[in-house]
C-alpha cells in the first residue's frame, strides 16, 4: 500500500534512527558497567554509587568503545527497544482520508483536454470543449483510445445538430453515414464537394436516384459466400432469439448453395449475378411432378458436371439430404420470405450493379450516404448487408497493405455513423469490427434513442459493445436503463454531512456530529433532468465531463452548409438505374419542324 493511504502509520526510519542511537547508547553504558572494578554485579554498582566515575574514567574513554560480550548484548538489547517502540501502538490500517466512500468527480476542462490533437482539424468534436484526436500517432500514448463512440439521446437531443452534422464539417476522413430523412446529403453535399469529396448515395427510402450496390462484385473465393451468407441472416434478424436457430441454420444452407451457384455460374459465363436472382431461384427449387427433376436440380446438376463436387454442388445436396417432406416445405417457405422484397423491379435495380468502388475509399475522400425509411424497416437489410461489406472490403485492404501484400501507401481514417441504428438491422459481428478496427484506421459511432434499443438488439452482447466503445455521450432522455447505468457509471463521491440536535429544556443546549458518507455523483433523476443544452461525455479511464452541446453554427465551416432548398449551398445530385436511362435524361430534343409532304 502507498504510505499516503496510512498517514497513521510511524514512520520506520525515524524509529530505525532512534534505535541506531539506543543501541550505542546502550553498548557504552554496557562497558561503562563492565569495567568498573569489583567481581560481582552488585559490588560494581556499588562502586558506581559511591565514587566520582568521570575521575575514574579519566583518560580510559577509549577503552569504553572496545567490544565485548557484555557492550554488544546491551546493543542489541537498545536496538530492540526501538524497534519495539516502533511496534506499539503503531496503526498501520489503511485510511483513504476524504475518499472513504469513492473518489468520483466532474472531470476539468484540463482533464479533457490531453486527449484532443493540437491540430483543431484532426480531432472528433464530442461537446464545447471536449475533444478526441483522430489519429493515436499525434497523441501521447498513455492517453490513446480506440475512436469507437455511442451517442445516446431520445428525439430532438440534437445527435444530428450537436455531433453527426459538426464532425462532418471537420472532413478529416472518409465516412459512411445512415441518413433517415435523406436530408444530410442535401445539407452537407456541396461543403464535400468543395473539399474534395467523392459523394456516394444508397437510397433505400425512394429506391430511385441511387448508386448500386451489387455484393457479388465483392466476393473474390468460396469463403467470402459464407460471409454474405451471414450478413444477409443477420441483418434480417431482429433479436438474439436462439429459438430461430433451426430454421435459421437450415435457410442457410438453401441459401449458402443458390449463393454458390450464381457466383460460380457467373464466373463461367462472364456475368455478374445479384442477389435478386436468388428470389427467382427459388421458384423453381420445388418439383412439380415429383418423378422429374426440379430446373434448379437440373442447373446444379449441369454445374456439376463442368465443376465435379464443387462447393455450391455439395451445399445444395446436402440440404437434399437432410431436409424431406413439410420441414423442407417450411424452410422454402421461408426463404422465400426473406428474398420477396427482390420481387419489386425498383429493389432489382438497386442492386443489378455496383457503381460503388468500395476498395478505394480509404484513399480517396469519399462520403457515402444510406437514406433509410423512417416508417418501415422492408429494405433496411439491405443497408446491413452494404455496411458489412464494406467493413470487410476495407478491412481486407487494411491487412493486406499492413503485411505487404499489395503496395504500401497512406490510407485515410474511415468512420461509420450509424445513425437511427435500431433501425438498421443487426450487423454482423459487429463486437469484432468494434475490437480490432483501431489498429486499421477505422472507427465506428453508433448513434441510439436509448441502451433499451441496444439491449433488444443484442441480448447477449450489448455490454460488450458499450465496452469496446471508448466514448459516450449522453445528450439527454428519461428511458430508465440509460438512466441507471449512466449514473453507475459515473461514480460514487464521498460527501460530509453536519447533524445538529438542539436541547430544548430549561437548560438549552445542544450538539454537533460530523461524519461522511456515499453519493452517487449523479442520481437517475439527475441525469434524466439534465439541461436542454448540456451533455455528458464518458472516456474509458476518464471521469465523466459534464459540458455544453456543440451547436454545429459554431463551427468555422457552418457558412458552407445549407439548410432548405431555397439556400445556395443545397446540394443536388442525379444518379441513374443503367445507361438508357441517363442517355435519355441528357439526349437534347431538336426540333427540325414539320417534315414536308412532298418528301
């Protein structure tokens, strides 16, 4: 323990010098005894008593330090002594004086400021005067965090305002965002444009005016089917609910073979496949006369004959196998189910292509916009299945410029906003992306109404997110989970508190008692009363800094945004399903007049 914990504790060098000194002491006092004349104890005493010692002693002062048996027993004897004084009543219990109960506070503004970056344009703005610097090279390393946020707050909070809409003005990154009004790209477009941003829009709202995104275009080998496979399951399920995991594991395989299929076929036949075609697909898998073969049996029997046992081959008979009668029934049924949505020609084109270039983003500036309906979560998947490839694709990257694999070069931090993200759709392995994306240059920030949200998401993992997440803020809201753990987060305080009892009787008279006890340093009810234009910031290893929201018109670059359609600054964009349909958007009507008769 540290001595500052026992400031009752004696101090051991004063008592090692004090039995230094009776141990001298005691060594001469011990020849003083021994060379006085007579042959027993008590006729040296009595010597002693009676005669002048210091004339006795005159001129044999040297002889009193000579050792001897006696001196050297009456040394020990006083170093003992002092060791034992040192013993007594010596209170070496532990006292934490004015931290008995906790030691929790409101961090400074000082406190806040180690972690931001000298440079203003490098850091993540988190409230008025917090911030956290973007690249861990710049800062000191003792204070370097993983860039991972969570911001908390119920509508109207201002999390658009107060945080997403402020770090977008910074542009210090590539980034992705989830935008449910769709509002954000108008807003911030021209501003990344000025600043040398390649914009990208997935407009899963009107399902029009869109770049596309075809996730066959990102599978390189048999491995990665099991990892759409995957984000397609997952970004469709709602919950932890392991009930579903028969009838999960079995779509699977259906699912995991028609993937296969598309792939290999589209690699022998030069064309690239979409996972729309899965829904036509699985119209033809049931046999309607049970003695001949189904289309689909018939296409992966032809497929095996060019690629004997091949990957898709041996998913689809496997699931033959295993799956007869109404289970099979029940698992088309469901498959069926999920892939619907691609009945719609407008969903289809979303996703026939891929004009996304996803692979050069961490070099390029690049922002890429997800309008997601607020209303409905019919096409949200989708938005799921995107932000996982794209985690895979530039973590992929990451890795292969890191051990050489590709030429070095620079790459640009990439964060995801996923605003609205409750309503998304679970990601998948999104704990891990969380975990190992610092040491790739990349960062997610998770935007919730409340931790309930999280909670219903991720039953069994909800904690860990918020775990891997360095920072949180909290910009106001009453949901009661929220409100309990941030005020277990924030600490316990040791408060001191004055009692008075006044004596009423004839005589008058009274007392006082002092004592300390425990206080959260902030109540449920305080954190839910927090003001309109306050928030509290949560650093791993930091107490909690309870600062003023960074309105976005403070910041040096809000002249660039626009905020209606009228204002000079909002951004217009035009993006087309396939090339008729921009020839016939740009192709310039002459009109040569009437064609005479005569001709």
């Amino acid at each position: 323990m540290e001595a500052a914990n026992k400031p009752y504790q004696k101090n051991l060098y004063h008592y090692l010098l004090l039995s230094s000194f009776l141990a001298a002491l005691f060594y001469i006092l011990g020849n003083v005894l021994i060379l006085l004349p007579g042959e027993s104890f008590s006729d040296k005493l009595q010597y002693l008593y009676s005669t002048d010692v210091f004339t006795y002693y005159e001129g044999k002062y040297l002889e009193l330090l000579i050792p001897t048996l006696f001196a050297l027993c009456c040394a020990l004897f006083g170093f003992i002594a002092g060791l034992l004084a040192y013993l007594y009543k010596n209170d070496n219990r532990v006292y934490r004086i004015n931290e008995e109960h906790g030691t929790a506070h409101f961090a400074t503004n000082s406190e806040m400021a180690k972690y931001a970056d000298e440079i203003p344009e490098n850091n993540t703005i988190l409230s008025r005067n917090a911030r956290m610097g973007l690249f861990n090279d710049r800062i000191s390393r003792a204070f370097q965090r993983n860039k991972n946020m969570i911001i908390l707050g119920d509508p109207g909070s201002g999390k658009t305002f107060n945080v997403l809409k402020p770090n977008i003005l910074q542009a210090n990154a590539s980034f992705m965002i989830t935008d449910p009004k769709g509002l954000l790209i108008r807003e911030c477009g021209a501003f990344l444009e000025k600043m040398g941003y390649k914009i990208k829009v997935f407009d899963l709202n009107t399902l029009l005016n869109s770049d596309h995104f075809n996730v066959f275009k990102y599978i390189k080998t048999e491995l990665d089917i099991d990892k759409v496979l995957e984000w397609i399951t997952e970004g469709t399920k709602k919950s932890d609910n392991q009930g579903e995991d028969f009838w999960i594991k079995a779509e699977g395989l259906l699912i995991r073979s028609l993937l296969a299929y598309l792939w290999i076929d589209g690699q022998d036949n030069d064309y690239l496949p979409h996972i729309g075609m899965i829904a036509d697909m699985l119209r033809f898998v049931k046999r309607r006369d049970k003695n001949k073969p189904s289309p689909v049996e018939e296409w992966f029997e032809e497929q095996n004959e060019r690629h004997p046992d091949n990957y898709a081959y041996r998913q689809w008979t496997l699931f033959n196998d295993l799956y007869e009668a109404e289970t099979r029934a029940s698992v088309l049924g469901i498959a069926a189910a999920r892939y619907s949505v691609f009945d719609h020609s407008q969903v289809v084109d979303l996703v026939r292509n891929d004009t996304m270039d996803i692979e050069s983003w961490n070099e390029e500036k690049t922002a890429i916009f997800i309008t997601i309906p607020e209303t409905t979560d019919a096409y949200n998947f989708l938005a799921a299945i995107f932000i996982s490839t794209t985690m895979e694709v530039l973590r992929d990257k990451v890795d292969r410029v890191l051990t050489g694999e590709i030429a070095y070069r620079e790459l640009l931090h990439f964060r995801f906003y996923i605003d609205e993200f409750a309503n998304i759709g679970r990601i998948p392995s999104l704990e891990k992306a969380l975990a190992t994306f610092r040491s790739r240059n990349m960062s997610i920030a998770l935007f919730i109404q409340a931790l309930d949200q999280l909670k219903t998401m991720y039953k069994y993992g909800w904690e860990t997110i918020i775990t891997l997440c360095s920072t949180l803020i909290f910009l106001g809201g009453n949901e009661k989970t929220t409100l309990e753990y941030l005020s277990e987060r924030s600490g316990t305080q040791t408060i001191y508190t004055r009692k008075y009892s006044i004596n009423q009787g004839k005589n008058g008279g009274g007392s006082e008692s002092r004592d300390n006890l425990s206080r959260k340093l902030l109540l449920p009810d305080e954190v839910g009363r927090l003001q309109g234009d306050d928030c509290l910031v949560f650093i791993n290893k930091e107490n909690v800094f309870k600062d003023e929201k960074f309105p976005v018109f403070d910041h040096p670059n809000a002249q660039y945004l626009a905020n209606k359609p009228t204002d000079e600054n909002w951004y217009r964009y035009k993006r087309y399903k396939d090339d008729v349909e921009e020839f016939l958007d740009k192709a310039v009507m002459v009109d040569h007049g009437e064609i005479p008769e005569n001709i």
